[in-house]
C-alpha cells in the first residue's frame, strides 16, 4: 500500500502524522511511506530523517493525495483539500465531524472512506487514539488558563497557586474523562482547588480514591454548574460524547453568574463546545472576551506543543495504520471492532450513528 503524509496546512498547526520510526516500521513490511517535504519541520524532524528512514520525498500536497491509497493526517481536511479527495481513498485523521457538515459532505460527495481517530473505541469505552492529545490537552488547559487569568491578558489577576495568606484559584472542570483527569493533576499540581463535575457516579469514587480525596468531585446538574460558575476562576470544558455534538452545558445566561476576567477553556471545541458563546479561535488569536468572560477555544490545542504531541500521537496510531496496510481495509475492520467503530463515512455512505444525529443525516450501519 501507498501511504501519504501531506503537511498540516490548518493555522499554527504544527504536527506530523508520522515519525520516522513509523516510516520505517511501514516501509519494512512492505509499503511505500510518501511524505510532502516539510511536513515534518514543526515538530523538529527533517526530510532527511524521512529519507533515511526508507520514505520518498513528495515536493507537493497533490503529489501526496494523488499517489497514496491512504492518507495519515493530524486535522481534518480543510476545503483547499477538498478537491484532492477522491473516490476509494483511506483517509485516517481526526475528522470531528458532528459540527462540520460541509466536510461531511465532502467526504460523502468524494467516497471517502473516512476512519477517524476520535472514534476508534476499544469494547470498554476506551479511546485509544484521543486519549493521548486528551492527556496533551488537559494539562495545556490549565498552562493555559493561568496565563489568561493574568491582569494583562483581560484576567481577573489571579494566581491560580495562591500564596501564603491568599487563597488559591478555584478551577471547576467539566467531565471526568481522560481531559478532565489531566486538568486536575496538572490544576492540583499549581496548588489550586479543583472541582469536578461528572454524570458517572462511579467514575467519581474512582477519581476520588485516585486523588485521595483532594478533588472535590460533583454529581453534574445544571444547579450544581450554576453554583460552579459563581466561585469559579477557571472552567474547563472536558465533556464528550464520541462522535456526537458537544452538550451545552454553559448557557450565555449563565455568563453573568461569572466573575469579571474569569476564564473559559474549552476544549470540547472540537465537538462544538460545551458553551454557548465558544466558537473555535486559533492560536494565532487565542481569545475572546463575552460578558467579562474570557474564552480560549482553540481546536488544535496540542498544535502548540508538536514536538511532544506528533510522538504522543503516532505511537498510539502507527498500529492502526499497519494493520490497514497489512490486511487491507476490509480484513483489518473483520478483525478489529475498535477500528470498524472509528469508521464515519464509506463509499458514499455515512456509517456514524452519533455524527447522523448532530447533523440531522441518515446513517447506513451495515454499509461494509
């Protein structure tokens, strides 16, 4: 199989969807591995560490969509690559698609087999390929809104550790899972206090005996939020539903329970947002201001960190990949129900139940 890694062309994006290891581990069993020149030089790998890993150098984006049977990227096509999508193409990236539509159709219009890595889900629920830029996103969530919670940047000025006599931030997280569980170690980390509120009341006393009872942990209701955002400085959007649209759970109402330069971090952007008032930001322009409150919705969050998050990333999807080349598409979805689940759109179809629904979308379960 011919498998192609085009550069990110997403702003500030700076990942790779392969490490030269990947390229030999590819290459190895057999396959030709073709990479856009400097694809790889945001996360510090050059095009000579490609070439001696056994991969070809591409000196375009359409050199790399044309030749390969399977596209790895790190974002979702972007609609400059729309038209280089075609009928038959594997394409294997973070797709996201409940709350992009046009995309949908793209990937529809083009017959696209499209298997997106926010859906690969193993029988326990686990998602192995997000959790790694989950773990990168939560612990940036709270790097992040601490420098946001600084005076200069439209914060209240408060420092999330406290100091002796002053009490600590207060940082209310959204969601218990993989996002969540990062943002409290790294929020406790600084010293602050940190509030999480989840609809699983077993995954609480588990994250309770975890964090031995220093995370204040909260049966989730929209009483229980409200009172959240009145004594929060920083609130972590974590919620997901895999494959779905983001639940709201911050109405623009619920703004003016905040205090003046508290901070928002949503990194349920990706899905949509768990606010009212987020909409997806870059890291070029991070942030904006509704009611007094400060919002950092960035849907690339781990983009700014490529050198850990390409590594973080690829170990968790290279397995996959060789799978797909080794067996080929077919074979590889018999045996492995975690892949088939990461499965969205197929030959013309859409196969995702959740991204049907958040679109309004008929859905085809047994179209392969």
């Amino acid at each position: 199989m011919i498998i192609g890694v085009p550069k990110e062309i997403k702003e500030k994006e700076f990942r790779v969807a392969m490490t030269p290891a990947g390229a030999m581990a590819l290459t190895q069993a057999g396959h030709t591995v073709l990479v856009e020149q400097g694809a790889g030089a945001g996360s510090g790998i050059t095009d000579q560490q490609y070439h001696e890993a056994g991969a070809g150098l591409a000196a375009s984006a359409a050199e790399v969509w044309g030749r390969a049977e399977m596209i790895v990227k790190v974002k979702e096509p972007l609609p400059p690559e729309y038209p280089l999508l075609r009928p038959g193409l594997i394409l294997f990236t973070y797709l996201h698609l409940a709350p992009l539509p046009e995309l949908t159709q793209a990937l529809l219009d083009a017959q696209v087999t499209g298997v997106a890595y926010e859906t690969v889900q193993l029988d326990n629920g686990f998602l192995p390929l997000l959790a790694p830029m989950s773990q990168v996103a939560g612990r940036m969530a709270i790097q992040v809104g601490a420098h946001f919670l600084e005076k200069e940047t439209g914060g209240r000025g408060v420092l999330l550790a406290g100091v002796p006599g002053v009490a600590p931030g207060h940082v209310t997280i959204l969601g218990s899972g993989t996002v969540a569980v990062n943002a409290a170690q790294m929020a406790m980390g600084l010293g602050a206090q940190a509030t999480m509120l989840g609809r699983n009341l077993r995954r609480l006393a588990e994250l309770d005996d975890l964090f031995l009872g220093r995370l204040v942990t909260l049966a989730s209701s929209q009483r229980a939020i409200e009172e959240e955002l009145a004594q929060a400085d920083l609130v972590v959007g974590a919620v997901l539903v895999p494959g779905a649209q983001a639940p709201r759970l911050i109405s623009r109402k619920m703004l003016g329970l905040m205090r003046p330069g508290a901070v928002i971090v949503d990194v349920a952007i990706d899905q949509g947002g768990c606010a009212e008032t987020s909409r997806p930001t870059y890291h070029s322009d991070p942030v904006y201001t509704v009611d007094g409150i400060v919002h950092y919705c960035v849907a690339n969050m781990p983009g700014a960190v490529p050198r850990t998050s390409t590594f973080a990333l690829t170990n968790a999807t290279l397995p996959y990949a060789l799978a797909m080349a080794n067996k080929g598409f077919d074979r590889a979805m018999q045996e492995d129900r975690a892949l088939l689940r990461g499965v969205n759109t197929h030959g013309g179809k859409l196969v995702s139940r959740e991204v049907a629904q958040s679109q309004g979308r008929e859905w085809c379960e047994m179209c392969f």
